[in-house]
C-alpha cells in the first residue's frame, strides 16, 4: 500500500504543499491502514499543519486509497 501513497502524494499532494514552500514524507503505514506523516519546509511548524494534514492529505489518500483509514501527523 505504501506504494500507492506515494504515488497519490506525488500525483495530488505535493504540488499543492510546493506552492506553500512545504511538503510531505510518509513515515510509516500501518497493517491498520494509518499513514504517518511528517510535514517538511514551510509546512513545518505551521499554525494550519494539522488543518492541512486532515484537509489536503488526508482527503485525498482516503479518496483514492479505501484502506487508508486514518492519516496522523508526527513531530
């Protein structure tokens, strides 16, 4: 599954995290379907990150990929 993460990341996140100065690496992916998640650059620290987690990536794994069933973010 960890493969089609990536490949919705690529695809649909990350283009939009780079007009922001940001980004997005996978941590892990759980047997359970939870996709960690550690933001980079400008989304970093940023007072919206979990907004972010939730409305951008998180929508859009879960949209595409049914056994993603949660998205966290760490550190």
């Amino acid at each position: 599954m960890k493969e089609k993460v990536e490949k919705v990341l690529e695809e649909e996140v990350r283009p939009v995290l780079r007009m922001h100065g940001g980004g997005v690496e996978v941590v892990e992916v759980t047997d359970e379907g939870v996709v960690k998640v550690k933001l980079t650059g400008g989304c970093a620290g940023c007072p919206f990150s979990m907004m972010t987690t939730v409305g951008v990536v998180e929508n859009a794994l879960k949209s595409k990929i049914p056994e993603v069933k949660g998205v966290e973010l760490i550190g």
